[in-house]
C-alpha cells in the first residue's frame, strides 16, 4: 500500500515511523517532511495549502491512503476537495471533511456540540461585538481565573487565561478588535475548571473507535510549569492519574457520545478525535477537540502502539473498525521536546545540530523543526527535536532521556528538566 503523510513536524515524523512498520506498506511518502522522515519516506516538496498539488501528486503516485497531519488542511476541506475529484474516490482519508473539522476549526460549533449530546465541559458563552455588554455580564457572573477562547484557529495562541476581571474585559475587546485576526470575531467565554489535565486520542471510522494510549503535555516553557505557553515542551504516557475507572467514565461520558453525536449529526467522520479532558475531583470535563493527533503527544504515543497502525487506517476506510483491535504496551514513553534559545518568543534558525549517529535502544529521536543547510543538519523552527524514550517507569525514563539529552546540542538548545517529575507522586 502506497501511503501519503502531509505535514513536516514531529508529530508527523513520529506517524512515519510507525507507519513504516507495517507489512502493508510497499511505498511512504511525506509532503513536505523533514530531515527525520527522509529516512523512512520519500519527502515530497509539496505545499499543503495547495490541494490541486495534493491531488496531482496522488493520482500520479497512485496514493492508496493519506494521512493529514496538522489541522487546517483539514479545516479547510482538503478532504471534501479530493473527494470531488472521480479518480480518488477510492482513496483512504484519514482526517474528517469541513464539517466534522469544525470540531476543532470553530470553538463554539464545538462547545454546541458538547452541549447537544451531553457531554460535561465547563460552563460558557460565546460573544462578538454586538453582544459585548451580554459577555461583560457573564463574566460578572464568573469567579477567577476567567478563560476567554477565539472561536477560530489562532496557531495555539488564541487562549487567554487571566485572574483579574477588569483585565478580562479589556482583553475581550482586544480579542474582538482583532487581535487574533477573524479567529477572534466571536469570544468563546468559559468557567475555569479546576483538576489536572490530559490528551485522549481517539481513531474511528463513524461508527465504531478505537481509544489509543493517553497522554499528559507540558505546555509552559519553564519548569514547574511557569512561563509562557508553547507548543509542547513534551509529554508522557500513559498518566498515572488516568486509572481504569477514570478511563471508563471517559469512554462511557465522553468518548461513545461524542462518535454517536457526529453519526447523529450526519457528519461522517473518519479519523482522530483528539479530547482536551480535565481530571476534575475524579471526573472528565472536555476543554477542547482536536480533529488530529496533538503534538508532541504523538511522539509519546505512537512508540506505545504495538499493533500495525496501517492496518487500522485501512480498516477507517473500510468500516470495520470493529473487528480490529489495538495493542498496547506497558512500557512509560516519556518525550522531551529541545527548542531554539527565546522560544516560544523571537528565537533564530539555522544553527547546526550536534546528535549521535544512533540512539540507545527504546529511544527515538524525532525532527520537529529541521532542515538541511549546507549538507548540514540545522534547527529551522522553535521547536526543534523530540527525544522519546520508553522504559518500565518513569523514573527510569527520566534517567535515560536526559542522559541521552547530554549528547545532544545546537547553540541555545533548551529543553525543561522537569517533564514527568510531577506524575511521580500518583505512582
């Protein structure tokens, strides 16, 4: 079978990677990819935004199934458009049409939906200019911290989280004005909701799912999770605090109303369900939907699937996901994201990297954000590398990925000394 990968992240090489394990595979390719999936798959210069390129690639490769990393291809109907063309219909899409993306693509479509099918989430209003005094009253009746959310993509920035109610007012009106451009036209406003939180990650083929490995990110780019937000200074899987008990009121309140609520929907929803949940006092709150795997929650999970995840795809696409089911190690992942020096602020590219040609056992390295320079390898985004070690504990884990860590290196390489310490207390 003849694969397709777009996206040139970590996320996307760690999809590679499992992907190249299968018995299915006779060719993979990644559009555009990166240094790390070049050596698994054939990158393909291809812009993701394009879709004619998408599918002149396709049909020219004669691609049996495509995989869409990130998010806005797929909010922006890349499925619908290849669907359109007669010469694909029998490809696999592993990722939802505009409709079921809107999951992700539109906060309020997304709280609506949540609350049509009761599923439990924070209690909230969605507000736009012309219903400003409405919002100023809600969040009147709210107690801090107050958490406003654009409606649209805002490339993970469009959360704001503040304390102070004044403040939140003005932030509302900046938020509207603009300040995250026609993402920000409606203001999802939310009650703060108090616990820890996780990623559940979901793969269905509208009817039936299978629920993959959990995980838990880190997003503060300081220890103890102080600072600003990034895209992930890494993850671990599974989450202690994610017992069986908790996980079946995930399945039974959150994740079955949530597939029967597309089929109900009339939304055919093919792909991952990435969940937001918050672990309140023992019980599951969704924050959000992801309508794709999280990054770099994938680099943790995908090392955590035991069975041929090629198989499950091609089971997507042939309904039947039912008569499959996924395998799953007990090992710890834990992923430690190293980034550019000012990160997640003005930081520089093109610094070269410095990584031992091979990695200890149960220990994979993946590219975030490189390229090659010069016939060297460099740092070409914020996010830079993802360490992934497997191990029977946590504890062990954290050994091996910051010894591994010490052999790693590019100038202004940081990367927190603290991912899975705080998970060490419900073991």
């Amino acid at each position: 079978m003849k694969v397709l990968i777009l996206g040139s992240g970590g996320r996307e090489h760690a999809l590679a990677w499992k992907i190249s394990q299968s018995k299915l595979l006779t060719e993979l390719y990644c559009a555009p990819g990166n240094p790390g999936t070049s050596s698994l798959a054939k990158n393909i210069p291809l812009d993701i935004k394009d879709f004619k390129s998408i599918a002149d690639f396709i049909i020219e490769a004669k691609v049996e199934l495509v995989v869409a990393g990130p998010e806005d291809p797929l909010v922006n109907g890349l499925r619908d458009y290849l669907e359109s063309i007669p010469e694909l219909a029998n490809v696999i899409f592993i990722g939802p049409k505009a409709d079921g993306a809107r999951l992700e693509g539109s906060k309020d479509f997304a709280k609506e939906f949540m609350v049509r099918w009761n599923i439990p989430t924070a209690k909230y209003g969605s507000f736009n200019l012309q219903t400003i005094e409405q919002a100023d009253k809600f969040l009147d009746s709210l107690s801090a911290p107050f958490v406003l959310k654009a409606d649209g993509l805002a490339a993970g920035k469009g959360v704001v989280i503040l304390d102070d109610r004044d403040e939140s007012k003005r932030e509302l009106r900046r938020m509207l004005g603009g300040k995250f451009g026609t993402a920000g036209n409606t203001v999802v406003i939310e009650e703060y909701l108090h616990g820890i939180e996780l990623s559940v990650f979901v793969l269905t083929d509208g009817v039936s799912y299978l629920v993959l490995p959990e995980a838990k990110d880190y997003k503060r780019i300081g220890e103890g999770d102080t600072g600003l937000n990034t895209g992930g200074m890494g993850a671990v899987s599974p989450v202690p605090f994610a017992g069986e008990e908790f996980m079946k009121k995930v399945e039974e309140r959150v994740i079955k109303p949530t597939v029967e609520g597309l089929k109900n929907d009339g939304i055919d929803y093919r792909g991952f369900v990435f969940i937001g949940l918050m672990n309140c006092g023992g019980d599951p709150y969704v924050i959000e939907y992801n309508v794709r795997m999280g990054d770099p929650e994938t680099e943790a999970v995908m090392t955590r699937i035991d069975s041929d995840l090629l198989a499950h795809f091609v089971a997507v696409g042939n309904r039947s996901l039912s008569n499959e089911k996924m395998q799953i190690s007990s090992k710890f992942a834990m992923t430690v994201i190293s980034v550019a020096g000012g990160y997640p602020e003005a930081y520089e590219k093109g610094k070269e990297i410095v990584s031992p040609s091979e990695m200890p056992d149960n220990t994979v390295l993946f590219h975030s954000g490189t390229s090659i320079k010069d016939g060297k390898l460099v740092s070409s985004g914020g996010r830079v590398l993802a360490l992934t070690v497997n191990s029977n504990s946590i504890s062990d884990a954290r050994i091996l990925a910051y010894k591994c860590l010490e052999n790693i290196n590019f100038e202004g390489i940081y990367y927190r000394k603290d991912i899975g310490l705080d998970l060490l207390k419900y073991l």
